[in-house]
C-alpha cells in the first residue's frame, strides 16, 4: 500500500532511489519541514514510532545526521528506540547502509544515532555536540529540569526536537510546555489510531475490548485525553485543594528564615530533596531538587555527597536543619564515615527522622498539607513526583468488579520525591534540637577540614524549640 496523496521527498542513495517505496501517514508530513519543535502526541497505535523511525532513517541517507534518541531513564539499550530503527533498517532493506551495533547505530557518510537516558545521565547528556535531531520518546515523562539540560545541548544551527508521546495528565510539564502553551517554534500533531492507515487488527481487537470494558481508560490510551485524574493517586485531592486555594504559586523566600532540607536517599535511585522554611503557620516549600544515585552517588563522599552540599550552597538560601532519613546513619562498607556524620562534619545541623511506616508517613503527609504553599517554578519536579505517587491497583477479579487500591504506593520515578516529602511531612513535626552555636560548627567543619574526627556532643539535646509544628 503507498499513499499517494501527499508527496514526499524522494531519498536518494548516491544515485539509487530507495530500496522499498516508502508510506507516512498524512499528520507526519510536518516532520520533512524545518521546525525546532515537532510534537506528536495522542492515543496509542497511531504510527508515531514508525513514522519518526522512518523519517530519520531517510534522512539519513540524505545527508551526514547526529540523532540524539533519549527518554527520562533508560537503564538499558533495550528500553530505547534501538529497537524500532532496527526492525525499520531491516523492514526498509536499508541493511546494505546502516551498521546497527549494540550502542549505536551508523549510517552512511557520518550518519549516527546514539541513545540515552537524561535523567541518569545529565553530564553525558551535555557532552554530546553537534546533534541534528534529539528524538524524545515517552516525553511526556521528561521533567521540567531534564527539558532544561537537553535542549541547551541541542544546540546545532537549525537543529531540531522531536517528541512523541501517550498523554497522562493536564498538569505534566510536557504537555503544558508543548501542548497547551505551544507556541510558533512548535508544530504540534495530535494522532491516533484513526490517523494510522496501517492499525494492525490485533490492536483493533484490543482497542475495542478497552472501548466496552473500560471506557475512561479507552479516552486515554487509545484516543489521547489527559486523564482527568490518576487512579490511586496517594494525594489527588490534597493536591486538588491546594490548586484550588492557589497554594501552587510563586512562594517569596523570607531571607530572615533558615531553609530546611529534607532529603531522601537513593543509593540505585535518585536522591531527593525539598527545601522548605516555616513562616507564619505557612510551610513554605521552596525547591525540589533530585539527582540520580548511579551518576552521582551518595555514599561517594567526594563526588555525591559534595554535590548535594554543592548544591544546597548554591541556592543561596541560610540553610538551616537538615532532615535525613534513618539509614543515614548507618556506615557504608569501605565507608569510615556514615552519610549523617559527613554532614555533621561539614558544618550542618542534621536530625534524622524517626521511621515511620509508609502509610503513617503518608498520613502524617495529609495532615500538614493544608499548610503547605509550593513554589510553582522552584517545585514544579517535586509537584509532578506527588501528582503521580499512587498506590497500586489490583487486578480484579472479574471485569464487573471494581479495581481495588493495594495499600502499598507503586515504587517508580515518582516515589523518591514523594518519599522525601513523606519526611519532611514527618521532620516538620519534630521537636527542633538546639542550635550549638555557628562557631561551634565552624570548629567542626575546620576539624572535618583537617581530616580529624570529631566526637559529637549533642549539647542542648531537645528542648521543643520547635520551629515547625
Ligand atoms: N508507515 C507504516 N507502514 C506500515 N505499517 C505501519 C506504519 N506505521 C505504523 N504501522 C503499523 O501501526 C502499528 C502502530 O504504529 P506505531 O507503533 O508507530 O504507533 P505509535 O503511535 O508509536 O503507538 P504507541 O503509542 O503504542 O507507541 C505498527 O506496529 C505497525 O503495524
Ligand atoms: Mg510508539
């Protein structure tokens, strides 16, 4: 079948014309013509992978392309597109001139396709130079702080980004960014399975057992609406209400007020932190920061721990307390130190947050959050890991059962931020221990300096000054 309605431009090899005559579905047309931004997004089996696959593998032959493939995480090649151009080297008979190898994949005259993840990969992500074409797939799973070090690097005059994704809900900053607030640098394509003349009947089938069984989901997988709300979000309508009353705005930064910071610990996963300052009865948080535990790790005392302090410097506030959870305490192997020792000693205040089970968490969480005011801008990572922390669904038992809610939270993307916000709900109610005096803390840090360890007194142990709760 070769739609002929819309001509494309002919690739040519040398001076072959291609091996096999190659189809687009009308909406992909857009991707021939030059655009910084080519958004296609909707309902699933609309022909977005192939179609962008395509496109690049044609290009590619055109003329000498750098194409950057990357999506939020990608723990392994298998998870990326890898996959899709290769099926579509083979399924094009372009065989003869692409290489595919394990990592990469090579075209004719300098044509390469490099595949990443951004989020575990942020300084790997700025090393690539030279990018024609970023393709991000599943971008609506890319945050506000992965978008803002990718595109930078995609940098190359006239280069483009193309993003294709399932939508999920009206708040995710991908759509917000590229859909609701897109503006003349985007072209923007909603598809569906309608728009794809080459939906295969097994996803026909499928699509019509969704259509009767689970209408609401149907909307959302198959025809692209946002969903209206996350089954089993853990904090829907405490985040609901905080939209309503306006709590998600522009919070101003009380110099006068030392900042908290409430960390949660990843050691695979990421490490998460929520700066946030108590004024007034409000609780005001300030930033949301997360970086991940393989590139930068923790319990590496020279790389990770010192980019968290780094970090904290860097955002000018006066630090105040810093809130870890238990396992900080504990003594890494090989490591002399424990990761709440090396903050001591580098001059902070710490507290470690008593454990709580999940659910006690989580409820300690629901009680503070009418309190809670959030930074739009300086949140807006952290805002979006709370919007998507849900409990698990079962399955039911039938297809006339309701879905039961388990009452453990999916561990995904979203847990680690919801997990640091699980202690700062739990650390904003702690008694506050006493200041010892900043020269004090100088003299532990000058000791830290040179090496020394320091025996830690906790004078003035508790003595309820607490500044929270
Ligand atoms: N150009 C094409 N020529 C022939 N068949 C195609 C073409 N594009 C898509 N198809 C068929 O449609 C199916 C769905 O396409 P594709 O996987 O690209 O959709 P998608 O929009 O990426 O969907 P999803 O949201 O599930 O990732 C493919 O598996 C293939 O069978
Ligand atoms: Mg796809």
């Amino acid at each position: 079948m070769e739609i002929t309605s819309s001509p494309l431009p002919r690739p040519m090899i040398g001076t072959q014309t291609p091996p096999t005559a190659i189809e687009f579905p009308e909406s992909l047309q857009c991707l021939f013509q030059p655009k910084r931004f080519k958004i296609l997004w909707g309902g699933r089996g609309a022909g977005r992978s192939w179609g962008v696959a395509r496109a690049l593998l044609l290009k590619g032959l055109q003329q000498p392309l750098r194409v950057l493939c990357v999506r939020e995480f990608q723990n392994s090649i298998g998870e990326s597109v890898h996959k899709v151009l290769s099926d579509q080297i083979e399924a094009l008979s372009l065989s003869e001139y692409y290489r595919i190898e394990k990592a990469k994949i090579y075209g004719p005259n300098g044509t390469e396709f490099s595949f990443e993840g951004i989020k575990n990969n942020t300084t790997r992500i700025k090393s690539y130079e030279g990018i024609d074409i970023c393709w991000v797939e599943e971008a609506v799973k890319v945050s506000k702080s992965s978008w803002e070090i990718l595109i930078p690097t995609i940098r190359r005059e006239n280069s483009e980004i193309w993003m294709t994704f399932n939508p999920e809900l009206e708040t995710d900053y991908t759509y917000r960014r590229f859909v609701l607030q897109a503006d003349d640098s985007c072209i923007v394509r909603k598809m569906t399975f309608e728009d794809n003349p080459w939906f295969p009947e097994v996803l026909r089938q499928e699509m019509l057992r969704d259509k009767e069984r689970d209408y609401d989901s149907y909307l959302n997988v198959w025809l692209g609406h946002c969903k209206v709300a996350l089954q089993g979000a853990v904090y829907g309508r405490e985040l609901r209400r905080a939209m309503e009353e306006n709590r998600i705005c522009k919070v101003p930064y009380e110099q006068s007020v030392p900042v908290d910071v409430f960390f949660d610990l990843g050691r695979a996963d990421n490490t998460a932190m929520w700066f946030a300052q108590r004024v007034g009865m409000e609780r005001r948080l300030l930033k949301y920061h997360e970086a991940n535990g393989t590139s930068i790790p923790i319990d590496d005392l020279t790389g990770g721990i010192n980019y968290f302090i780094r970090y904290m410097q860097g955002t000018g506030y006066i630090i105040g307390t810093v809130f870890l959870p238990h396992d900080a305490k504990a003594k890494r192997l090989g490591s002399k130190r424990s990761i709440e020792e090396i903050f001591r000693q580098g001059g902070f205040r710490v507290q470690i947050v008593p454990r709580l089970s999940v659910t006690d968490g989580i409820n300690a969480a629901r009680i503070i959050f009418p309190t809670c005011w959030f930074d739009e801008e300086g949140c807006e990572d952290g805002i979006n890991a709370l919007r998507h922390y849900r409990y698990k669904v079962m399955e039911s038992i039938d297809d006339n059962s309701p879905k039961q809610l388990s009452n453990d939270p999916v561990h995904d993307w979203a847990s680690d931020g919801a997990d640091a916000f699980r202690y700062f709900a739990v650390g904003s109610k702690m008694p506050r221990q006493s200041a010892d005096g900043v020269l004090n803390r100088l003299a532990r840090a000058a000791d830290a300096l040179r090496g020394k360890d320091v025996e830690f007194s906790r004078r003035g142990g508790n003595n309820n000054l607490g500044w929270m709760g």
